[in-house]
C-alpha cells in the first residue's frame, strides 16, 4: 500500500500557481485611459479620504490571515474585526499616498501591479475550481477511501443492540445519552440473540470487513463511545466501540481540510497541464537575445527521495493521505 502526501499529486504548488499565470496575460496590458469604477454592494466599516473599506473587506481579510475562520461574521468592537480594520486603513492611506506621488504611474511600479493581479487572479481561479469542482460528494467517497486504507489493519471491538426501527433506536439512544449503561439496554431490547446475553458483544473485528455503513460508523467513534443509531440490512443499531488495537482514523471533519486541499490542487494540475499543452510559452525574445527565442518549460522542484519523475503524471488511485 502507498503512503501518499499531497506532494503524490506530481506537481508542487508553487509550479501551480505559476502555471496560473498563463490564463492571465490579458493582464499584462495596460489599463485603459478611463477605468470603470469597482463598484461594491455592502456595508461600509469605514471611509477614508471618501473611498470605502467594507465590512465583507474586513471579514475576507481576517479570514486570510487565519484570525477567523470562513463564514463567521466579526462585528465592531471585536478585536480581530477592529485590529484588521485599523490595518485596512492604514494601508488605504498608504495606498493614497503613493498614488498621490505617482508611483502606481512608474514602470516598474505597474508591472508589480499586474503581477500582483495575476496572483490575485489565480486564487480567483483556484477558488472557483473549489466552489465548482470540489463538491461534498468527491469529499465523502474520498473520505470513505481513506478510511478502508487507514482501517486497512485495525482490529476493533464492538457491541451492538439492534432493534427493528429508527424510533425504538432513537428511544434507546436517548437513555445513553441521559446516563443509561449501554450495557444494561441490551438484553432487554435487542434483536440479535447471539449477542444479547453477552452485553451485545460482536468481539474484534475488522472494520473494513464489516457491511457498509460500519467502516464508517467505526471511524467515527471513539474508543467507549456510543454511535447514533443507523440502518444496515438487518435492522437498527445502536454501536459502541468498546477497544481498539490500533489508532482510530481520523473523522471526516479532522480529515475534510486535507481532502479539499488534495481535491483542489488536483483540479488545478489539470487545469494547468492543459493550458500548457494548448499555450505558446517561449523563453526570451528574438532579435535581442543571440540564440533567439527558445520553449519555455517551467522547472520541476520536487526534491529528495519521493520526488516523482514527472510531474504530469496524476495521483495513482488507492493511495493514502
């Protein structure tokens, strides 16, 4: 079985994002004479010198650097709202200054803008491919893939009581939750007459042996823990995970940052590999180098003992994150 981090995906990010840079030589051009004014619907947290800063500014920005997490609203008088907002000023004010000195108007000061731009387009780019590309089905079979391979050499002792619908399991699971032993439940209450005198008990097992939904349910259990009840082919259950002999999996959400992340780089990989192919990428301008101008091939800076020979080649299928 191989062991795989997100570097199995062939290509590092920062080639990947240099690869963005392809989809954005419109960029490069200078803006017109007249520039249409951005125009943002929202409310506004402040106003300098009569331009806005708004509250999703704020909130976007305190997202990026790690302050918040996404979807959660900051309001005035927070401290990471207002430490952000008092850094947001100052950088319009800033930014005024050095438009008032002329500086956005300098050569080389408007390439580090359309770079900045082509950057900020790519993460454009990226983002879209999340909300578009990433969805909670990939997630879940992913996830599902990663926890037969970590689960692969698991033994797991479990117990069960399973009753013949959903509201007899609820009732019981109620009772645990408000104090109830599992273990007093059983005999009283469950179906399975091979388990129901000896506290439910079904011994080790191997969860990726068992019929689907128990891998699942397995993992996302810890250890003297009781599931919710769920549906298999023989009825209702409700699970505990009395002892494991080897560490649990992780749980879908401890998991779901690192399978967005691998989902999306993937995505982007193929992205760039077919802008790259359909591109005409030449390094250096004939007529003033010597040798002309020759094909462009950005560097592969994988490294090491697990660096991949070439960089094109996608991620294998059952491999482990």
């Amino acid at each position: 079985m191989t062991v795989l981090n997100l570097k199995a995906l062939r290509v590092s990010p920062r080639i990947l994002f240099a690869g963005l840079a392809i989809v954005t030589t419109a960029a490069c051009s200078p803006p017109p004479e007249e520039e249409v004014p951005v125009r943002v619907e929202g409310a506004t947290a402040a106003t300098v010198n009569g331009e806005k800063i708004y509250v999703s500014d704020v909130e976007l920005e305190a997202v990026a650097r790690g302050l918040v997490s996404a979807g959660t609203k900051v309001k005035a008088g927070d401290t990471e709202y207002d430490t952000v907002l008092n850094q947001l000023v100052e950088q319009k004010l800033m930014a005024q200054e050095a438009v008032r000195r002329g500086l956005d108007k300098d050569p080389a000061g408007r390439r580090r803008l359309e770079m900045a731009e082509e950057r900020i387009l790519g993460n454009l780019l990226v983002e879209n491919l999340v909300a578009e590309d990433v969805t909670e089905d990939q997630i879940e079979a992913m996830y599902q893939k990663q926890v037969a391979l970590q689960q692969d050499d698991d033994e797991v002792r479990i117990a069960h009581i399973l009753v013949a619908t959903k509201e007899e399991a609820q009732a019981l699971f109620d009772r645990i939750q408000a104090g109830e032993s599992f273990e007093s439940l059983v005999s009283a209450n469950s179906l399975d007459s091979a388990t129901r005198m000896e506290q439910g008990d079904l011994g080790y097992v191997s969860p990726n042996d068992e019929p689907p939904p128990f891998p699942l349910v397995i993992a996302n259990t810890g250890e003297g823990e009781v599931a919710p009840p769920f549906e298999s082919a023989d009825g209702w259950h409700i699970l505990k995970v009395k002892n494991r002999r080897s560490r649990a999996p992780k749980t879908r959400d401890e998991m779901r940052p690192d399978i967005v992340t691998f989902l999306t780089l993937e995505q982007v990989a193929k992205i760039v590999r077919r802008l790259k192919a359909e591109a005409q990428i030449q390094q250096g301008e004939p007529g003033l180098d010597d040798d002309g101008a020759t094909p462009y091939r950005l560097p592969d800076t994988d490294t090491g003992p697990d660096a991949p020979d070439d960089p094109s080649t996608p991620a294998p299928e059952g491999t482990e994150l």
